[in-house]
C-alpha cells in the first residue's frame, strides 16, 4: 500500500467514524427543538400526540412506565431503607438557555453528583414546568423543577421540586437578572457564569421515589424520579420568568399525569421523623 492509498483508507475511516458517532440516537437527550412538539392539548403537536411525530419518541404513546403520575397517598409505600438523599453539587459554570418550551440552566462543567442505589449520576441541568406536572393526591402546584442527573452509562436520574405561590425562592432570585436578560431579547442563550447546585434548596429529607420516564420527548423509559415531599414556595413574578420560554397558546409546559400501570411508589420517611 503506498502512501496515497492509505491517506485514502484512513481518511475513509474517518469519516466513518464521524457519520456513526453523529447518526447514533442519543436517547436520554431531551429534545431541544421548539418547534417539534408543544403543549396544545387538542393539537397536532400536542401531548397525545408527541409518539407519533417521530418513530423514536414511539415511548410517549407506547412507553408503560411514563411520567408524570399522580402521587396518590393510597397508592404510597412508607420505606426508610432508601436513605437520605446523597447529593455531593458543587459551583460550576453554566448557561441559560431558552429552549422555546422551557428555560433550561446547563451546567458545562463539574457541577458534582448524586447517588442513589450504588450509581453516581453528575448533575447536567435544571429546567421548569409550570404548572407542576406530577401532582400530589390529584392537586397541581405552580411550578416544577427538574434537575437532570446522568449516570456514566448514560441511565439518568431526576429530582423534582415542586412550588406554590409564597414567599421568593432564593435560588430564582438569585439568577433574577440573567432570566430577565434572556426574556428581553431574541438571544437563545446567555452565559450565567458559576452557578452553585447547592442553592437549589430541597428543605425536607422526605421524598417519593418511583421509576418513570423523561416528560419530553422521546420520553425515555426507565428514569429514576425523586419527588421531594416538601412543597416550596415562589412567587408569581418568578413563575412569570419561567414561563415566558414557553411560545405555544396553551400557555403551560406541563405534560398531563400518566397511567401508574401497577408501579410501585415510595416515600422515603427516616424512622426518627413522625412527621413534616
Ligand atoms: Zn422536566
């Protein structure tokens, strides 16, 4: 083989390589496109129709283990071996992003991890669902967050608070001036610079723990959900923020509560902790 021949061969290699590592799904990527499905409950683009857009996002109308539920007292199992919840976050950088049907913060680098049933899962973003997509014994609060774990072998684990309206949530008000900023211009994105997880508060050991999926597509099964008990507050103001992101008329970005089908779901209370 001369020379030119094995330019040849390894730039075909190459290229090759690039094609697979492009064209392999990524599937517990949330979808980022604005455009490809909304909230419209009776339109085309809608929730019930979010399986049939793309054969890989079949999950959303075939899937038998989909989120959100309702967390309904009857149907909750009291544990306390699941332990306390074992976050180690740290500062980092990250970016705001408006993905058009939420605002998403993406931390770029190390943002640190958590650790559940002998998995670490590293801390890649936070968005908002407004209203609140899980709902507790049939009641909907103002608003969700999502902070997105993903493990090294790409299995992903998310944390879900909820809020009513009250009193200012102080991580919200604390990246304030960067959610206006977004909001006041066509800019998709804005650097948000270091961004410490830890500001994210929880204010309760006691959280719901079931098997679920993303509620985007492509709906991706087998997500690890921990809802925490507590219900936080925000203001309206600040839920206002969240939801400007969100373009379509139906003016929420909360996917409806899924069949259960027989899941079981429980509620981590440690044995020292009567109550709250
Ligand atoms: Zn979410």
């Amino acid at each position: 083989m001369d020379f030119k021949q094995a330019f040849r061969q390894l730039f075909l290699f190459t290229f090759f390589i690039v094609l697979l590592t492009n064209t392999l799904p990524t599937t517990s990527q949330e979808v980022d496109d604005e455009e490809e499905f909304n909230y419209d409950l009776d339109g085309e683009k809608g929730p019930a129709k979010w399986g049939e857009i793309h054969h890989e996002w079949s999950a959303c109308s075939n899937g038998s283990m989909q989120s959100p539920i309702d967390l309904l007292n009857q149907r909750v199992q009291i544990v306390s071996h699941l332990g306390r919840l074992n976050r180690s976050y740290k500062p980092s950088n990250a970016t705001l992003r408006n993905r058009g049907h939420d605002m998403m913060l993406k931390w770029e680098g190390d943002a640190g991890r958590i650790h559940i049933n002998g998995t670490d899962y590293a801390l890649k973003q936070c968005h908002w669902h407004s209203p609140s997509e899980h709902t507790i014994n049939g009641r909907r609060f103002d608003l969700e967050g999502h902070m997105v774990h993903e493990s090294s072998e790409g299995k992903v684990a998310v944390v879900g608070i909820m809020y009513k309206i009250g009193r200012p949530d102080s991580f919200l008000s604390s990246i304030l001036d960067r959610l206006q900023e977004i909001n006041g211009t066509e800019e998709k994105e804005t650097i948000a610079g270091i961004i410490d997880p830890r500001q994210i508060k929880i204010g309760s050991r006691k959280y719901y723990r079931y098997i679920g999926s993303l509620t985007v597509p492509p709906c991706t099964e087998n997500v690890v959900w921990t809802i925490v008990r507590k219900v936080r507050t925000v203001t309206r103001q600040q839920v206002r923020l969240l939801r400007v992101a969100v373009h379509d008329e139906s003016d929420s970005n909360a996917r409806p509560t899924q069949a259960i089908n027989g899941r079981p779901v429980e509620l981590y209370r440690p044995k020292d902790e009567e109550d709250n």
